[in-house]
C-alpha cells in the first residue's frame, strides 16, 4: 500500500477540520485513508486531456434572484430553539479574545 | 388476522375511505399499533409521530365527511414515513448521529410538506446510516435495523430504515434519498419498489444535504404504482431548491402500457462484473427474459467510463461531506461538549463525540481530497470522468428507452459480515454511476435468490427526467413477478416470530 498520508498529516487534517483524535485514532484513522486513497487510484489512470469537468448534473442553471418582498424568515426564538447554550437571545461560546474565560 | 392498513396498497386504503369502511384516524390508530407491537423486532423507526399522525387523519376524516376526500390528493389517509435525514417541524430530525441526537426541526422540508400536502399521515421517522454514510444501516448510532426478510441481516443502506418498514408491512409508503446507491440497494435487499427519480425531480430543501450533487429524494412502496402515486406527491419545482425543475409528468400514466416496443437496454459488462454473484445474475437474466417476452427488445449497449463511476464517488462524495459538515460547529445547533475555555477545544471535542467513525473518517478524506497540490490529482479528475459517464448514458440512450442492470452485487449481507470499509463501498458498484450522471435508478424486486433465498431486486435505469420510462418497465415485470410480498415473518400482521 503506498504511503499517502502520514500520522503527522492526519493529526494535521484533524485539526483542520476540528474533529479531535486520541493517539490510537491517529494511527487507525491513517491507515483507513491510506487504504481508502489507494482505492481511488483508478481516477488517475485515465487520459483525460481536453475533458471538460462536470461538475454539477445540471449544467445550465444560472442563478436568479427572487423579487425583493418581504417574507417572514426564523424568529429569533425559533433561531435558538436548538442552540446548546445560549444567553440574552444570542448563541453562547466561550470567550475568544483576552482574557476572562468562560461565562 | 385481516391484512393490516400497512399492507394495503394506497388505493386499497383510499377505497376504503371513501366508501366509509374505516376512518383516516383508524388507519392512524391500527398503524401506530402495529409498529408498537413488531417494530421491535425490526427497528425502522426512531421516532412515532402520533400527534401528527392523528392530526392529519383528523383533517382527512373532516374532508371525507363533507365529501371532498377526492380533492386532498393522491396520498389522502396513506400513513407514511421519512429517512431521518428530512425536516418535520416539532419532530427530532437526527441523521442517526449523536451530533443531531436532540435536534428538533423549526421547518419542514418541501418533500415531506408535498406528502402532508397530498394528505398523507406523518407517521413517523426511520433510520439509517449515520449522515447517510453507509450501505448497511449499521453505523446509526442509535442501533442498526434489521432486515424483515431475515432479522439476522442488514436492510441495506443508508435508507435502511425507510425500506424495511415497507417490507416488514407497517406502512405502505415510506421517503427515503439516495446518494450513491442509498434509496435502490436497501430497496433490492429489502424486495420492495425503489425509486431514486432523476436529479431535479425533487426538491431537496429541508434534506439534510450530504453529497449537494448528489442527492435525490424518492419512495418506497411495495407496488409500482404506489410508488408512482408518492413521486406524483413530491415531484416538482420549489423555488427554495434552484436544483429543482418543473415537473408536470403523471408518473402513473403510462404503467398500463406494458413493454411492447420498449427498447431495453443490457450492459454486458455488468453482467460479467467481478463480485456480481450468481444468484443476482440470474435474476437479472430473468428480468431481461420477462420483459422480451412481454415485447421489450433487447439491446447490448456499452457505458465503457461506469467502472470509473466508483472511484470518482468515493472522490466527490467525501470532498461533498466534508463542506456540507462543516456546518456542524456546536454552536448553533448540535450536540456541545461541555466544559470548555475555549472554542477550538469545543469544536474538536463536539465534532470528535458527535461524528461516528465514518462521518470522520468521509469529512477526513474530503478535507484530504480538496488539499491544494491534491485538488488536480483526484478532484478535478472525477469531475473530468463525471463529463464521460454523463456521455456514456447519453450514447446508451439514443439506443434504448431504459437499461436494465444490477441492483446490488449480492443479496443482503449478515450483520458484522463486511467490516473492511472500502468492501462495503463495492455494494454501491452498479448504483452510482447513475447517481454521477444524474438519471433516474429504481429497484424493482423479482423475487428470491436462489442460493440465499433472500430478496433481489433489478435497477432499471432511465434517461434524464424520463423517470417515466423505468416506471412503465417496472410496471411490465410486476406483471411477471408480482407486486412485492410483505416479509413472511411479518405477512398478516405477525409480528417477526
């Protein structure tokens, strides 16, 4: 199997897209990519020159605007309904700048 | 014991309605009942939604007393049921993750509000694959269901849920959405009719998104034309969806036509597949076989890039998961971890509790797969082969009005059998081509394989927005092999013993 991620590339993809891993995830979670990435090797075995990309099924859609009405959206209470934490009508994160902490 | 209300057909229910047999609310009553008593052998469901359910017989009962039943629509009285991926308001909406585990939908998707529309009773929710990752319904994180036809297997994936409680007879019409294969092989493992229309047929608004190019919303039902009565429901534009076309197709029309002069197309490499087993193959054999002798003309045609189809999924797919779950930040909705100073270690240790196994490991590769440097490697590749699949199809249907093929390499599987992830992805092999395409697949079941006597079910497959040319075929190999039986252990109410 080659070899297309490291550990260290793993712990770097995980911390990109926010998803923690304990150290034997690490390794797990390496060796499943590496399997997984060396599956789609056919992808890169085709002459593809001069191939246009598709990337949507429907190709010919241009975007188009609505009229501009007023129309009811979420009410700010039907915003929260879901959010883990919140205070004074506002979703709730712990403090990101200075100093302070959690509230 | 009389057939329950889940083993009738949607006509059959609406008959009874209006000539005054039973009520709206009986049927709400007796099914609500009878997922009590045998969905625990099953468990398709993860949520009842008896309020709902009562409250709509209620407006279907007022409707019939004042004599304008005819005008609710085509499902009028029909309990159905929906993947948990779609948005009900006042139900808990949870794509079987334990991100989504106490979220409860503000809004509802335009494809359940077409049913509700058409009078359906909202009867509850069904499982699945996590985040629709799977082909077995083995990675929901509130337990897997089973299959109807032997409790020991899978139902198929990642609509598991949605498939097995038509099969097991507790309702007559369930939604589910198909991604790669999602809706057609639970369908084929479950031997119920499954259609995943054309990309566009359906609005997706309120489908929580996992692959945005994609995804399709379609039913389950155990007849062609209960199937064909439910896509009349839920196709059509929706301006909350630019991907939705309009659709003033009758999907029932033309199921009466038979398959005189219809043109079938076989795919003689599908039928040669490494992996396709022997049992399947005959069946498709047989199909091909029923529909010549009902008229069908046979044609060989090629889709030379389809073998390709596999590996530019499993590129798009994940680099489609991976932006769609990015959504999931703890914040505004979602599972929160506890007890944090800081939001980065909030993030990671929600995404890290939330998301199972292979929710991370898809967002992973996605992340991985749309890396600058390895963007042009796989990527744009994929998307380069999208463009020659489109073309295959294209080709393949100036020669034929539908392709007849393989649903799944195999009937359904045994619960822990395929543990190796890249194993389970072949399950997809014969679906997703049509899915990077965007044409319309459905599962139409013909019986039981001979070596595993479980159900298998053969993909028609139809040009772009002709998803009626499939239903007519579907209907002419009814004609042959029936409409799909409910599962033995649940026939006639039993309850799985």
């Amino acid at each position: 199997m080659t070899q297309h991620l490291t550990e260290h590339d793993v712990r770097g993809i995980a911390e990109y897209t926010r998803i923690g891993l304990t150290a034997e995830e690490v390794v797990a979670m390496t060796a499943d990519l590496n399997a997984i990435i060396d599956s789609l090797s056919p992808i890169t075995e085709y002459d593809l020159d001069g191939v246009e990309p598709t990337f949507h099924p429907i190709g010919d859609l241009s975007n188009v605007m609505r009229d501009d009405v007023e129309r009811a959206g979420f009410t700010q209470e039907t915003a929260l309904m879901n959010a883990p934490r919140q205070e004074d009508g506002s979703f709730l994160i712990p403090s990101i700048l200075g100093e302070g902490g959690d509230r | 014991m009389a057939a329950t209300f889940g083993e009738m057909s949607v006509r059959q229910i609406q008959a009874g309605l209006a000539a005054r047999e039973f009520s709206a609310a009986e049927v709400a009553r007796a099914t609500l009942e009878r997922i009590g008593a045998a969905d625990e052998a099953v468990h398709a469901f993860l949520q009842v939604t008896e309020d709902l359910a009562l409250a709509a017989a209620s407006r279907v009962d007022a409707a019939a007393a004042e004599g304008r039943l005819a005008e609710l629509g085509p499902l009028a009285g029909v309990p159905v049921g929906y993947k948990d991926n779609m948005n009900l308001t006042g139900t808990r909406t949870t794509c079987s993750s334990n991100m989504l585990r106490d979220y409860v939908s503000p809004y509802t998707a335009t494809c359940v509000q077409r049913t509700l529309d058409a009078g359906a009773l909202p009867i509850g929710k069904l499982n699945m694959d996590e985040f629709a990752f799977g082909s077995s319904t083995e990675t929901s994180a509130f337990g897997p269901t089973r299959n109807p036809w032997d409790l020991g297997r899978v139902p198929g994936g990642s609509s598991g849920g949605s498939a097995a409680a038509v099969a097991a007879g507790l309702v007559p019409v369930t939604l589910g959405s198909d991604t790669g294969g999602s809706i057609r092989q639970p369908g084929s493992f479950c031997g119920i009719v499954a259609v995943k229309p054309t990309y566009g047929v359906v609005s997706r608004y309120g489908v929580v998104a996992f692959g945005s190019s994609l995804d399709q919303v379609g039913p389950f039902a155990r007849s062609v034309e209960d199937a064909a009565l439910a896509l009349n429901a839920i196709a059509g534009r929706d301006e909350l969806d630019c991907t939705s076309q309009p659709c003033d197709v009758d999907f029932t029309a033309n199921l009466a036509e038979g398959a005189a002069g219809l043109r079938v197309g076989v795919v003689p490499a599908f039928m040669e597949a490494a992996g396709l087993t022997a049992e399947v193959r005959a069946k498709v054999e047989e199909a091909a076989s029923a529909l010549e002798a009902a008229g069908a003309v046979l044609v060989d045609v090629e889709l030379p890039h389809a073998q390709a189809a596999m590996s530019a999924y499993y590129v798009l797919g994940p680099c489609e998961a991976f932006s769609n779950l990015a959504r999931f930040d703890s914040v505004r909705y979602g599972y929160c971890d506890p007890g944090h100073a800081d939001l980065g270690s909030q993030y990671e240790a929600s995404r890290e509790r939330g998301f199972g196994p292979e929710a991370r490991r898809r967002i992973m590769l996605g992340s991985y797969l749309l890396s600058a440097g390895v963007y042009d490697t796989y990527y744009y590749p994929a998307q380069q082969v999208r463009t020659l699949i489109t073309r295959d199809y294209l080709d393949a249907f100036e020669k034929v009005d539908v392709i007849l093929a393989p649903v799944a390499p195999r009937t359904a599987f045994k619960f822990g059998e395929i543990g190796d992830p890249t194993e389970m992805y072949l399950s997809d092999m014969f679906t997703i081509s049509i899915n990077i395409a965007g044409n319309g697949g459905m599962s139409m079941p013909v019986g039981l394989g001979a070596d595993t006597g479980m159900p298998v079910g053969v993909q028609l497959i139809a040009p772009p927005f002709r998803d009626a040319n499939m239903l007519r075929a579907a209907a002419a190999l009814e004609q042959v092999f029936g409409p799909a039986p409910v599962a033995p252990a649940f026939a006639d109410g039993k309850a799985g013993e």
